[in-house]
C-alpha cells in the first residue's frame, strides 16, 4: 500500500488516502448503531475490511474513493467522504461518480459532513472531470439527503433502483444528482450557508 496522502485540506479538515492500519481505526469509531442505522447495523471488522479493501480499488484504478476524514485541530478521525464510481447491481447509472459520506456520531451537527462534501463536488469536477455526480440513499435517511439537498442536489426519481442489500430492509435505493454548471451557479449560495 502507498505512503497516505492529503488529497484536500479545508478549514477544518484533512482528506487523505487510507493506509493499512486506518481500517481497524475506523471501524473501531464507525460501527455503532446510530452510525450504521441505515447500513444494515454494526458489522463483523472482516466484513467492514472487504469494503476498505474494495476503496483501495477505487483509488488505484480511478485516483478517488471515500477518503479518510480527520480534524486538522487533533487529527481525530471523524469519517470518510469522496468519490467512487456507482457499482450497486440494480443501478441503472452503472459508472456515474457518486460521492457519499459517514461520520462518528460525534462530528454530527456541526456542519463536518458538509465542508468535507464541498471539497469533494470541487474535486469531482474540477480535478477529475465530470459532468455530474450522484449521491445515493434511502427514503428513511433523512440526514443524507437533506445534506444532499443542502448542497443543492436535486433528486432524480427515474434512476431509482431496487439494492439487493439495502432495499429489503429500508425501500428503494434514491438519487440525487448535481452537474457541474448547476454546481457553479450553486457554490456561492452553499458556502454562504456553511453552518459552524
């Protein structure tokens, strides 16, 4: 595994690339069931340890996955955010960027999520590219979409899908997309409203 680098740094926050021993770290704060409500509920490590395996797929073959999230005041881990390619057997957008987001308990509500988001919409069409990018989630999670309607996502119910995993258990699988002309005009009006 490569040396960890910064991939973005905001006001208050590091994004960096995952080494060997992160995993176990993260899991460690991650899995509870608060943070893994709308995940199918805490996990055994191995299982968690096939999803961090499969992100250091992502960053090799794509430069981007959820990058580790920590503090840059205490370097306290506090979740991850970043990009990946869709790959939910079911999804009708198989490829499509999507960012996605998962923070410990502790940094909920105060604005980490968001700040972290931003970086990686920047970073999503301005260093890779695209034309736009999805978020995913369930009916019942309403702290990431409404985040995701914050960022000024806008759902697009035709690219609605049945998981496998996750829609037994919580409904259909939602989207909400962002291009990267409606992200111009919309920047300004987020970091405005940056909550801190």
């Amino acid at each position: 595994m490569t040396d960890q680098q910064t991939v973005a740094v905001t006001d208050r926050l590091l994004l960096k690339t995952w080494r060997e021993e992160d995993s176990r770290r993260f899991w460690e704060v991650m899995n509870t069931p608060a943070v893994m409500k709308w995940l199918g509920g805490p996990q055994p490590f191995e299982s968690w340890h096939e999803g961090f395996a499969r992100l250091q797929t992502y960053q090799r073959d794509y430069g981007h996955c959820f990058w580790l999230v920590e503090r840059q005041s205490d370097g306290m881990l506090l979740g991850f955010c970043g990009l990946k390619k869709i790959n939910y057997e079911g999804a009708p957008n198989m490829g499509m960027p999507e960012i996605g987001w998962r923070f410990r308990e502790e940094a909920w509500g105060k604005g980490y999520a968001k700040e972290a988001a931003i970086a990686c919409l920047d970073l999503g069409f301005d260093r890779f590219g695209y034309d736009e990018i999805t978020a995913v989630t369930v009916s019942g999670n309403e702290g990431s979409w409404g985040l995701m309607l914050r960022l000024g996502m806008r759902e697009r119910e035709e690219l609605a899908f049945h998981d496998l995993k996750y829609s037994p258990l919580y409904g259909p699988a939602r989207q909400w997309v962002i291009t990267k002309d409606e992200w111009a005009a919309e920047r300004p009006r987020v970091m405005a409203s940056a909550a801190r």
